[in-house]
C-alpha cells in the first residue's frame, strides 16, 4: 500500500508515530507562519501541519490527490466532531499524485450545484461524504441481506437477463439479435418467471440481487433500471415467508441503523383500506378513518342517501384551518374521483359547518361522542358509492395533514405486512391480476372461483414501512389446472396463454413444489435508510429524469453499420442528428 | 414449513421420530408387500416404505412432488453411500402436491439426453443432482468472494448496465431508447470505466459480481452473458493487488474444495512464452520449452539459418509415435503460421531423425546432452523468424502431449501470476493496446515511449490456473498527460479521444489517484471447480451455441408497435415470418 493507514483512524494512541497517507485535498488554511490541510479519504479527514519551507515546493489546491509522510501530534485544540479530531501529522514530505482544475462545484455534504452539474461529474459529486455514506449504508444493506439469507440456506442463483419478450410487455426494454436477425431479446422486469422455474427445479431456496429494467415515465422514485433482493422458497405456509421477510427487515434496520425494529403488525389490505384510507399504511400516527355511515345517514342531506360515509378526526386544528385550506382539501379529495370533502369544527362543545344544518343537535352530539373530539378537532368526512374511494380519498387528507402537524418523524420505523389482498380487481369491466396471474387464491375463497371471482382474496402481503411499500410477494398457484382456470378468468386465450406463458405451463406437467416469495426493493430500501426522497442519492451512477445519463450521454447515436449487424435501421422520422 | 426435515439429515439419531418430509418422487420399487420410494429435495435422498394399502391410494410415479408423513425407522440394511442410508421412513401418509407426466428425460447424474433437450426442459434439468451441486458450488464461489474482499474493506457498489455505446464496440448489444428515439444503450462489456471513475470518486475500494455482455461467436466457454468478480483500489502497488486476488482464489479454492492452494508462482509474460510457449501455463507438468538455436544452428540445414529454434522433449514415446501422429503434430504447429517441426528420436543412445543428416555426430550428442535425452524420448523442434510463433506452436504441441499421456490431472491446480506484459502489440503494423489503453507502462520502460514503444512493459497481470486464464487486470494510469501520449500511441486522433473518452478523459483533471484491479471470471472459477468443460454446466439458464435460450425461445418476433415506440424498424430482408 501506498500509505500506512487511512484518514478515519488515527488518534491519541498513534502519537509519535511516523505515519503515511494518501487522499485528497479538501481545505487548505495558509495561516503565513504555518499551512493546514484538510486531508480526506473515504475513512475520514485528517489535519496535515505544513511548515511554509515545504508548502512553497507543493503549493495544494483543493482536491489535489496527494500522499503525505510525517509524524503524528497531539493538536493544540482538539476537534471534537471529528474520529481524529485529537491529532494531526507533521508533514516530512509531499508527493502529488494528481493535481486539479477548480471543481465545477465544492466537495462538500452541502451544496448548490444543480443536480444536472453534479450528475455531469458525478465522479466528483461522488466524492461528497454524504454521497460516500449512502453508497456505504447502500453496500451495507447488500451484504446484511447475504448473510442473513444465506444463513437460511438460500442459494445465490443469477437468472439471465436477455430474456424473452412478453407481447404485453410495453414496458420491456429490446435488445436486437445479431444471430437471429429482426428478432429481439427483452430485459427482465423481474426474475419472476426464471424463479418460479427454480422452484420446480428444486432449488428449494433461491434468492438473488437483481438487476431488473422498466422503460416507464420516470418519477423521481425510479430509475430505468433498478436492483431487488428477490427471493422463493418450496414448501412453505405464507407465515414462513413473513417471518423471512421479517427477519430480513430486522437484521437490516439493526446492521444499518443500529435500531430493533418492533415487531410487525399484519393487517389485511380491506382494514388498511377502511382504516387508513391506503393499501400502504403509515402506523406513526393516528388520525384513523372512521366509519360514520350510520350516524351521517340520519340527517336530510339527500347527497349522502345511500352512500358509504367516512371521516377523519385532526386534532386541534380547528382555528387555524383556514377556507383556502379547505377548499384545496377538497380539491385534492376530487382527485379520487368523489365528489369533495366536508368538515366540522369541535368548537366551545358544539359541532359546526355547512352541513351541520342537515342533522339534528342530537345527531351532531352523537357524532361528536362517537368520535371523542375535543376543543378544537376538526372532522373531514366525505361519502360515495365505493368504499375505496372515499376512503382513499381520506387517506390521502391524512397523509395531508400529518405532513402539516409534523406527525412523520423520519427517525421512527412502523413496519406492517398488508395481507389478503383480492386475487383481481376490475378494470374497464374486466378481471385483471393486482400482482401477476401466478398469484395463489386462498384455499377457503376457491368455492367463488366461478360464482363471483372478485370475492376471492390471495396469499399475497406487502411489506410496508412509513407508508413506503419496501416488497410484494405472494404464494403462487402450484397446480396446472388451478392456473388455466385463473388465465381463463383473466380472458386468456388458449392461443394467448401458450404465446404468453407457454412452456412455462408446460412446467406444471412435472410435479410443481408449493412455492412463495418476494421482492425488496433496494433503492426504496436504500431512500428509507438515507433518509432521503430522491432515488438518485442512492444509487452511484444514476440516469436523470429523461433517462438520459448525463455524464457519459447515454443514449446515443451509433453507426449505421451496427445496425445492420442486427438487421435493424432507424425510422426515417428520427434519423436526423439532433 | 410444510415438512420437518429435509430429504439430507435424518440419521440413526432420528430413530422413532414423526417426521415430515417433502420432494419429489425419485425411484419406485413396488416389492408387491411393500413399496419403496426414493425422496429426493436439494439436501438429498430418503427411502419410504409404503404398505401396499396405502401405496393402493396414492400410486406414485416417477416426479410427483409429495409430503411424506411417517415414523423414522432403523433400515435392514444400511446404505453406506447415503448419508441417510442408516434408516427409512415408514409413512403414515402421503399426500400429493402435483403429480407428474413421463419426463422427457430421466433425472439423474448420469444421462444420454441430447444437450439441446436438456435446455428446452432445464428446469427439470436441473433436479438432477449434479446441476444441483454445481449451482452450489457457483453460490459458494460468489459467498467466499464476499466474505474475503468485504473483511478488505471493498464496497459493493453497483454500477449502471445501460451505457454508452463505444464507436469501436462491435460486440455491444444494443438497446433502443425510447425517450431519444433513433439513441441507442449498449450493455457493457464490462465496468472498467465505471470502476476506475469510482477511484477517481474516492471510494478507495470496489467490487461487485458484474453481469456483462459481448455479442460474439460463442464457444463452449462463453455465454453472452456472463458474470465477472470486479475489483478496483486505489493507493496500491501490483503486489498489493496480486496479494488480494491470491488470497481470494485461496479463499474459493478452501472453501468450495476444502484445498490449500500452493502459493502463487509469478512468471513474466516472456519467461511464459519462451518456457510454456504459451501467456496461459500449465504448471502441471514439466516439458518445458527449450532454446536450441546455439546448437541447431551449427548443422548445415538451410532453413535454420538466422531463426530462432525450439523444442520439447516428450519422454518415453518414441516406440509409439507414428508417422501419422507426426504428420498430425506438424499439421497443429502450422496454425501457428510456422513451417512445421521436425522429430529426433533418441533410441539405442543415438539420435535419428529426418534431419539427422544436416548435424555432425558431435552436435547431435551435445544435443542429446543439452536436452537430458534418456531412451525412447523424442524431441519436437521447429524454427521461425518469430520467437513468439515458434513457441505458441510448440507450446500447443506441449499440450496435446499432455493430455496424450494423462498429465492434466484434474484434481492438481498449479496457480500463477503472468506478469510484465508488453503495453502494446503491432496489429497489421499498427500499435495496439493489449488490454485496454488505460493500462499504465512501467516507470522504469517510460524511456523507450517515443524511442520504441513496443519494448515498454506494462503492469499488468493475469491469474493463471492450469492454463485456463482466471483473471486479468492491471494498474491504471493515473496521469492525464500520460494518458493522453498513450492515447496518440494507438493513433487516435484529439477528436477521436473526445468521442470516445471524453468525459473520462476530462475526470483526470480531479485529481486522479494511482489505482488498479481485476476481474474474474465466474463461470471459468466454476468451471474449473465443478471439473466441467460446458460453461452451460454452470449457468442456470444458458443459451445454446447460437444465443439462444431454447426454453423460453428467446430471441423472438416483437409485435411492431414495440418497435415503433423506440423509433427503429426491422430490414426488409428480415422482415418475414420465419
């Protein structure tokens, strides 16, 4: 090695010693009579003392990559904010590996750069120590999964990536053949269907990091390809999975964090619906929906006749909340697609609003004791058809107003599993799967298979924290003929089914093992852990919001002739440089 | 669970106990009065008994994925070759996951079924137990190489598969980009940039198990997608490099074989060629590569004159070698673009040979000395302007001697480091990088830089393992300026270099630190651990010769809508049904 220890480890103890390190530059102080450099590394910062004789041959500048000889002392005034904050090296001599230009932006945790400059030189903005944690806490989260997965006798097993196109697979990004020209590979938008195969190919436990691909309209959570902690087991109940997933979760949160994570609740998803107004439930605050459907059906108000009634208590608001405040409540429950919001004030012991004068004293005095408000609560509460719908609508306002009363502390973890969610849902009409079409109905739900699908609820489970959903999975159908009937369901075609799915039917044929699994996301892993909301934070060298990576400007043009090695040509409308 | 033990654990010690056990059908042997099933999972095999009434209920075949309840009972006799060849289950009851129809093949270690087979129907593939330890052994490779660089201090960081297409890189696949229709990603054929723009971040250390991709002519050793351990650091040495990747492959190599490999030989890239006639030795086993010029010089053979001369001694083969087996010899050295080699004989305490007549009794002694000759050896020789051409032929003569008397034992592993490889190569009389033109020159050749470059050694270093190349690597240059010589070197033009490595070039001007790495290649580490030729014996899913991947048939047709999304259009030609 180039240098005896790194800039994070030097202290008291070292005193006296001759030392070598290498990093680079990050301050320079010329106080005249003496020169302080600020030395970094990935480990830390250490303080180099530089007598002006042997400063004037070197002459630092920021960033600078250097290697320095010299003896460790006790500083006169130590820093306490710093691991090496008690010492600093008496510079012998300087040798520069590298000089620098000025950096197009400072290296330092805070900055003003914009985003697209610090993405241009990434390599530079990787250099900022907050970046470097991330990355750090990033690497942690891969290998605490390794170990504790391992443990469990999970194999690693890499499933391959120019895989098959799926004819509904809009989202797949192509990749041309050169041996079988006009024909195309897709990237996987998970390993879903390979591990499946693992399954009934005995693996018993499989789990791999994975690198998976959608070509979808980034939102600032996503990147064109993204990495998930994937996972199937044989011969499990869903409880064996939970407990994986919980374990997983556990050992995570204590490697990276150092917490203990409380145990997880598991609600399925209708009481997550009908409670908090989402499939993804954030549990660090109340505010929960209630169900006012009986006592608001009692006054005149025709609008609500027949409706489902739901409502949220947010305490203590009630003089604060201001018209422009409500009204843009309401605009953010049409969103939902219901009619709007309303609300009543808890004011001096009596219920107030505009739609107070559709109830009775009576009913308001039952409304305010059914839901225990206080001086100054205020109810929102709204009614449809659908119990989705207002309830969603609701949770959304929830999610609203714990932002506005600061109820998210970033630093409290509320993990749950939502369970049971339905097998289909409708949309346009038409059954479709709400995970994928291998999803396993539960077994007492399988008598609605043919009276009423929708009833049916599956053994699928989200993992959800602070209201982020982290992983999905679900126990998956192991019977051949279960698994027609489903794609029968979904309007599948024979023809469409051996297209779409055809040797994996096929499969099923030879003895398929009862199987589950899930998938982590490591970014939103990753987010949760950093604290940060934006993907790009944890990932090293991330694609900016057009998916463009601006550093080394992919996508790009590429000769004609590559092309004709995989017997395509672009179309004549994009030919033209840009 | 749905079982309480594997089909691997019970033993003696289990005796009396209910268990529960799950797999698949693996062998039936109905006795009449009784019936015996072999129980297979990932972990192993155990026996069943089942009394003819039950067997009546349940009438097993070959495949069926079952659950075995019973009573774990001592066996009559023992079977030594099991572990749990001590006892049986006699089972209470059976019930069955999904039954199974005659598989295409039978699952078993040994088997005729075409490869091609195999492949269309790998998940059944890979229920036979040798796939099964294959995947584990890969799982224990990737497992050990964590362990080891994470206990050095690497991060795991993941580095983006959606890059930017090099002009020269006619092997990239490519993938169209639909936010810049007409722009193209190419997957990368490794992460070398990404890795040494890491250093250049300050992450002092890298690795990660990186999934690359060329898109050439496959042989039995490649895929086109394949899997590499990737390493950087930063503030190093080559020692310090070479010491982290022998200790990783002693690492690998205890862990998976329970082996103490010896310790690593380093060989420079031209002792390599002159001893082994080859940059790939196999230490095995001796028959080294000899200079004969002095001697074989002195005769009267008008051909020899100003040539270099080589040979190997084959011992003992005189008696057998026929005049076939020569003509076939010379045929393999002619490939090597030499004349041919001649044979000398060394029977009766003489030499005899072809070109016997062209040496004075004298000289053919002193040969006869020189080379140790005992009786029956026979000396392979040849001559060639080019040292390098000679001794690549006589080294593939080497070899194939090899093999012919049984030296290649597989259970031997002979580690070396090639070391000092040339910077450049001529290629139709053009400077050529070797590696790639990040490789940095050895200080003590930087003279020869504009004098005569092609004598300039670089430090770069391959592991070798029984002549099968493990991994490559090199220190980088860390010196714009050098850098940029080098690039001239190779003739790019100022242009060109900004095309190509633009904004890589441009990172030098940061403050670059002095680094180096490696990579290993996966499927060659397994390769040679599972003791396989067919890199398809260590892939989950490979593809076959052609790239293809006959289970799911992929590549395929992609609907037109797809293609118009991302801008592109199949070629006339290709544009038919095939």
């Amino acid at each position: 090695m180039l240098r005896t220890n790194t800039c994070g480890e030097l202290n008291r103890s070292d005193i006296n010693e001759i030392v070598t390190l290498t990093g680079w530059v990050s301050k320079v102080r010329n106080l005249g009579s003496l020169v302080f450099v600020d030395l970094r590394d990935r480990y830390g910062i250490t303080q180099i003392k530089i007598s002006p004789e042997l400063y004037d041959k070197v002459q630092l500048k920021n960033e600078y990559c250097i290697k320095v000889r010299g003896t460790v002392a006790r500083r006169e005034e130590a820093n306490p904010n710093l691991p090496t904050g008690e010492i600093e090296v008496l510079a012998d001599s300087i040798d520069i590996f590298a000089g620098a230009d000025l950096t197009p932006f400072i290296i330092a945790d805070k900055t003003d750069a914009l985003e697209d400059t610090r993405l241009r030189w990434r390599y530079l903005d990787l250099r900022r120590p907050i970046l470097q944690k991330n990355m750090m806490i990033r690497h942690q989260i891969l290998k605490s999964t390794r170990d504790y997965l391992e443990n469990l006798n999970f194999l690693e097993i890499e499933t391959p990536t120019l895989i098959k196109s799926t004819p509904e697979g809009a989202r797949d990004y192509l990749v041309p053949s050169r041996t079988r020209p006009g024909n195309f590979y897709a990237l996987p938008q998970s390993p879903q269907i390979f591990k499946q195969l693992l399954m009934i190919g005995g693996m018993d436990r499989y789990y791999q990091i994975a690198r998976c691909y959608r070509d979808e309209d980034l939102r600032s959570d996503r990147q064109p390809e993204f990495t998930q902690i994937d996972c199937e087991m044989s011969f499990i109940t869903r409880d064996d999975v939970l407990k994986v997933i919980e374990g997983l979760v556990d050992r995570i949160w204590k490697d990276v964090l150092g917490i203990d994570l409380e145990k997880f609740t598991a609600i399925t998803y209708e009481d997550s619906v009908n409670k908090y107004g989402t499939d993804k439930p954030d549990m660090r605050f109340g505010m929960l929906l209630t169900d006012l459907t009986d006592i608001l059906s009692k006054g005149s108000f025709e609008a609500f006749k027949g409706k489902v009634i739901r409502g949220i208590k947010v305490p203590g608001i009630a003089k604060e909340i201001s018209r422009k405040a409500m009204d843009k409540d309401v605009e953010l429950a049409k969103q939902f697609h219901i009619h709007g919001v309303s609300f009543f004030k808890f004011e001096n012991g009596v219920i107030s609003g505009s739609l107070g004068k559709f109830y009775t004293p009576e009913v308001l005095t039952e409304l305010a004791e059914k839901e225990e408000m206080s001086e100054g609560d205020v109810l929102i509460f709204g009614a449809d058809e659908s119990e989705e719908k207002i309830s969603f609508a609701l949770g959304a306002l929830r999610l609203e107003y714990a932002r506005k009363l600061n109820l998210l502390d970033p630093d409290v973890f509320k993990p749950c599993f939502v369970v049971d969610w339905p097998l289909f849902g409708y949309v346009d009409g038409r059954l479709e799967s709400l995970s994928n079409p291998f999803t396993r109905p539960k077994d007492e739900d399988l008598k609605y298979i043919d009276s009423d699908p929708s009833k049916i609820k599956s053994y699928s489970y989200d993992t959800v924290i602070n209201g982020l959903e982290l992983s999905s999975g679900a126990l998956r159908i192991y019977d051949g003929r279960l698994q027609q009937k489903v794609f029968e369901l979904l309007g599948l075609t024979d023809e469409d089914i051996k297209k779409r799915f055809g040797f994996f039917v096929s499969a099923f044929n030879y003895g398929t093992p009862p199987h589950g699994g899930f998938a982590l996301g490591v970014e939103r892993l990753a987010m949760l852990l950093c604290k940060t909301d934006n993907v790009r934070d944890v990932v090293a060298f991330p694609k900016n919001l057009q998916a463009v990576d601006v550093m080394c400007q992919a996508p790009s043009r590429v000769p004609d002739k590559d092309l004709d090695v995989v017997g395509i040509q672009i179309e004549e409308k994009y030919r033209k440089e840009e």
